[in-house]
C-alpha cells in the first residue's frame, strides 16, 4: 500500500468530540474516494473528491460527517460530535482518474470511540 | 440491497492447489471489476481488474474471469500458496457513477501448507 498516506493509524476519540483523518493521494493522482468497514463487513462508498472539489458525497451520513481535498495539503474527513456508531476503519483511495483506473489504497485510519 | 455479494464468507485450500473465488453482482451498469487482497490491519491491495469488453485477464498466478450474462465474476489462484491466505474482495464501478467502487463482503481464504 506504498503511495496513499494516511494518518493518524490509529485514533481514540471520547463521545461528543470531533475526528479529523488525512489523506495524502499517490503521486500524480488527483482523484480521492474514502470508504468506511464496519467489523466484519465490507467497504462502503462514503464521498469521492477532486481537488477542491465534492464529486459525489452519496455515501456520506447527512449529519457531522464532512470532506475537503483543498488545493494545496491532504484530503481530510471530519467527523463532528463522534457517537459508538462511528467507530471503524476508515480507507481513502487515490486513483489517477479517467475510466478503467484501479484505485490504490492506504491502511487505514482505526477509530475507536470511548 | 447488496448489489455485490461474495456468498462464501471463508475457503480452505490445500497449498499448490486451484483457489476459487467468486462473486456475484446485479447491477447491469457495472463495466469494471476489481479484485483486492487484505490483510489485517492493512489497507487492501489491488490485484487483478477486468473491463465488461472482456471475458479473462491474467496476470501471473491470477486469473479473472467475466461471465456478463450470469452476472459473475471469479478469482483464480493458482498454484495457491500460503502467502496468499488474506480476506479477497470483489469490487464493481459503473464508469458514468464515478468510478466508484461497490465491495462485496469478502471471502477468507487460507492455503494450508
């Protein structure tokens, strides 16, 4: 999984207060999905971004959950007032774009709410 | 609605035998399919893809194998050997929804030595 950065690996978060997870993209990629695995299932589709750009949020709960690729840095997903139900692994994936384009994956950020 | 299901949760396999994996979709507008290894604690990793204009890639020890009509799609290891033992996912996008990828539920595969 070389190329997608994501930090941090691992993040503890109590009830109520806010998550912030980063995305570095492959180099030359400029087109970043994030998905999120509950236990024992498997990844869903949250939001897919270009740079400065929301392309499809589709997946995304409609509440406190919230995504930016800014020009300039990482992708962040931010998630507000964190519950039980959020924890999970969250994956970003970058992909060059265009049709045909497999996406690569980092490891994932484990967020475990207290 | 899971519009991409891997119905076998777990396969066990002798080491130097076939492996088989498949998957099964119903969405008729997926035109890409993708496979991806995991293992724990690591993010997956791209395996092998196919496109909806062919019926078989290969790629080494891995084969994909396209069924359009049966909606189907199956994974081919072989020889199988312990280092392949991870959690396999079968992936589908529709080229005009983004590109974004449907992920089935994964099948567990361990290759005995």
């Amino acid at each position: 999984n070389a190329g997608v950065m994501q930090n941090p690996r691992h993040l503890v978060r109590r009830r109520g207060q806010e998550a912030r997870l980063r995305c570095s993209p492959m180099k030359g990629h400029s087109h970043v999905y994030w998905y999120r695995q509950l236990p024992e299932e498997g990844l869903k589709f949250m939001v897919y971004l270009q740079k400065e750009n929301i392309i499809d949020e589709s997946g995304m709960p409609k509440e406190r959950f919230s995504a930016e690729f800014p020009k300039e840095g990482p992708s962040i997903l931010r998630i507000q007032q964190v519950v039980r139900g959020d924890s999970a692994a969250y994956f970003c994936a970058s992909s060059p774009g265009g049709w045909n384009q497999p996406q690569h994956f980092g490891d994932g950020t484990r967020l475990s709410i207290l | 609605d899971q519009q991409v299901k891997q119905n076998s949760p777990s396969l066990s396999v002798q080491e130097g035998r076939i492996s088989i994996l498949n998957c099964d979709y119903t969405n008729s507008m997926f035109d890409y399919f993708l496979w991806y290894k995991k293992y724990p604690a690591e993010g997956p990793t791209f395996l092998i893809s196919i496109s909806s204009i062919k019926d078989k890639n290969e790629d080494g020890r891995f084969t994909v194998f396209l069924n359009k009509s049966a909606k189907h799609l199956s994974l081919h290891i072989v020889p199988s050997q312990p280092g392949d033992s991870a959690v396999y996912f079968c992936a589908a996008s529709a080229g005009n929804a983004g590109n974004m990828l449907t992920f089935g539920g994964g099948t567990r595969l361990m290759v005995k030595p």
